[in-house]
C-alpha cells in the first residue's frame, strides 16, 4: 500500500521540549507503520524512519555503534532516539510550567488535558493528586474553587472534575435561558396599541409632574436670593434686618420728621422726594 495522502511525520529537533515532540512524532510513525506499512519487514521500517527523522535525525543516528542484531530491530531504534532527546528534558522546568498554568477560558476538560499532557514530564509521584491541586488553584471560576475547598482531604482528580464540570453545565444553562428571555423593549412593541398609548402617556405625565414640582422651587430660589442680600444691609424704612416676606414695624406709621408714611424718623432723609 502506497502512502499517497497520507501526512508524513516529521521531527522538529529545535524544539525546546524535545521529549514531548519525539513522543507525538513517535506516535504519528506508529500509525502509519502499524497501518498503510502493517506488511513490511522490520528492515523497510527503519528506511522509513529514517528518512521521516531528517538530516539532524540521520546526524544523531551515525554516532550510534549498533551490533549487526540491533540494526535490525526498530525498537532499538526508537530507544536511541528517545535516549538522545531524554537528557535534553528538564523537569524542573516542566513543574514549574505546570505550576503557573490556569484555566482561562478553557472549558474543563481542556484544561485537565493540558495540565496532564504537561504532568508527564513532571515526574510526580502522584499525579492524579498533582493535577487536582492546579484545578483548585486554576479554576477560572470563585465558586468552584469554594466547592472543591469545601470537600476536604476526601476530594479525589475524578471527583474534583465532575463538580467542575457539573458547575460549568448549569452556567451553560443559565446563560441559554437568560438569552431566551424577552427584552423589556421587545415585549413593550407586543403590547396592545392602546396598552403602548397608556404607558406613553404616563410617561409624559410623569415628566411633566416633575417640572411642575421642580419648576416654582427654582422660582423662588431666584426671587429670594437678591432679597435675602439687601435684608443683610438693613432696612431702608426701619433700619432693622428682616426679609422680605417679614412686615416692616415701619409700615402704617407717620414720621414725626417728614409728616410721610412707612418709615420712621431716622430715616427721613433717605425717603425724600
């Protein structure tokens, strides 16, 4: 069987997690030589390896010093490689790559795959127990951070996901059904004519009723306030201070000086003419 359409694997040896890459490159061989070349003798697979590996692949393969037996085998081949890419890996690194990663707009399940695939380069000696820890400390949501809190030392990764996941269907829910909800302005256009003429017209009333309480307040207020200054000068008739709206202890009386009315004595003078 021919591999036309078939994608070709391909190793990117410049990758800077070179056991992660060598483990889906590895995979993408196995599918292909466990499927279109299921029939070929362990000699072709290697040819086939060998080539899909590249020139740096082919570079790392001349320094091996294989006996005649090994040369024949594909496993050996595929232990060499991974035994060249190993020391490159560093799992310090990836601990603390799985450390900082967060669930962001990630659905649940997104974000347990992501943390396990980096889990394997970890070297945890419990991972399960690991990667529930970052779905606590991860989650994107308050609320389910609580839930899990809330189960103690009992909570285990299967549990801690489902409750998750739980969670994240009902918010799915939610938000459907606040989205079926009709507008206050669709149902509004749905009324009867007369039922939209009603709510116009108590609107504008209502408006209207706020000008007539507001509008004589902001009349006095004008009218007041100059008053209200002169009053701080003193009477002109009196003398005294008093406001506008006061009776003046001058009126209805005759001044004994000028013989003229509403204003007393002292304040002839400025009443003249």
């Amino acid at each position: 069987m021919d591999l036309n359409g078939v994608p070709q694997p391909q190793m990117n040896w410049d990758s800077t997690n070179l056991v992660d890459t060598w483990k889906k490159f590895k995979q993408h061989v196995g599918l292909i030589l466990d499927g279109p070349l299921a029939e070929k003798d362990e000699k072709v697979k290697i040819t086939y390896l060998l080539l899909w590996v590249g020139e740096k692949g082919r570079d790392i393969y001349n320094t091996w010093q294989l006996s005649e037996d090994d040369a024949k085998k594909l496993s050996v081949h595929f232990d060499k490689f991974l035994t060249y890419v190993q020391p490159k890996q560093n799992s310090l690194l990836a601990r603390c790559k799985f450390r900082y990663e967060t669930q962001s707009s990630d659905t649940v399940e997104q974000f347990i795959t992501r943390l396990k695939l980096i889990a394997k380069d970890c070297n945890f000696k419990d991972t399960d127990e690991m990667i529930r820890d970052s779905l606590i400390f991860g989650t994107s949501s308050p609320k389910v951070k609580e839930k899990l809190l809330n189960e103690g030392d009992t909570l285990t990764l299967e549990k801690a996901i489902q409750i998750a996941q739980a969670f994240e269907y009902s918010q799915g829910q939610l938000k459907e059904m606040k989205n079926l909800e009709p507008s206050t302005v669709v149902h509004e256009l749905n009324l009867p004519r007369h039922s939209q003429y009603n709510s116009a017209s108590s609107r504008k009333n209502h408006k209207t009723s706020d000008r007539t309480r507001t509008g004589p307040v902001n009349q006095d207020r004008v009218k007041v306030e100059p008053h209200r200054y002169s009053s701080q000068q003193g009477c002109g008739n009196c003398g005294r201070r008093h406001s506008k709206h006061e009776e003046c202890p001058a009126k209805g009386k005759k001044c004994n000086s000028c013989q003229k009315w509403n204003h007393l004595p002292k304040y002839a003078d400025q009443n003249k003419g």
